[in-house]
C-alpha cells in the first residue's frame, strides 16, 4: 500500500522540516490554507486538503525526495499525502494545540496511532 510506504519516509521528512511542525503549520497558514491546517490542529473535524492545494504549500524538494524514497511519482504522493497530512497533525496535536517547544512528531507513537488506518497490527 503505497500509504504505507510513505509514512516512515514522511515522518522522517517532518521531523527535518524548517521549524518542525510549527514550521508546517506556517507553510500552510502562508499558502492561504490556514482554516484547514487549523482544523487538523484542533479537535473537531478534518478538513480535506487535496494534492493540488499540498503541492502549493510544501517545501519544495519535499514531494521530491519521498518520491525519490518510495519509487512512487510525485502525484502519487502528494494524493496519500492528502490523506495522510490531516490525520498526522490531528495525532501530533491531541490537545488541539501544538505544544510549546514541540519541534517535531514521535514516529512510534504516529506510527501505532495510524497503523488502523492501514489494517496493520502492531506485533
């Protein structure tokens, strides 16, 4: 499952990416999507992002190097980034906040809190 290759690679990217993920909050905040950074953010419902509007507001290179990792083309990823940005930022901002001094995400907790969404089972 392409979502599945992604994610450690993605994880790995946001914990590099310029001022954590406060820095992402801000890229997207920038690019004129704030209400839907803020809806990951907060505690009530996600709103949808779609490749398109992900592709104005990420880093550049970015989309490139997980391409580069997981073999997948660049609109293949940036359609399970759709997916799988919303539910990264709900799971690292459980108080629907970030919280001071976070920088970055834990990719053990990430990864078992998102492993239901590929059918996974933590051994």
């Amino acid at each position: 499952m392409a979502a599945a290759a992604l994610l450690p690679a993605l994880i790995e990217l946001l914990n590099k990416y310029p001022g954590g993920l406060s820095g992402l909050i801000a890229s997207f905040q920038k690019g004129g999507l704030g209400e839907i950074v803020a809806s990951w953010v907060g505690t009530g419902q996600n709103q949808p992002v779609s490749p398109g509007q992900l592709g104005q507001v990420l880093e550049p290179g970015m989309v490139d190097e997980l391409a580069a990792k997981t073999g997948q083309d660049q609109d293949s990823v940036l359609a399970t980034l759709s997916q799988l940005l919303p539910q990264l930022v709900d799971q690292a901002t459980p108080s629907g906040q970030v919280q001071e001094g976070q920088q970055g995400f834990n990719p053990a907790e990430l990864l078992g809190s998102l492993s239901s969404l590929f059918g996974n089972r933590q051994a």
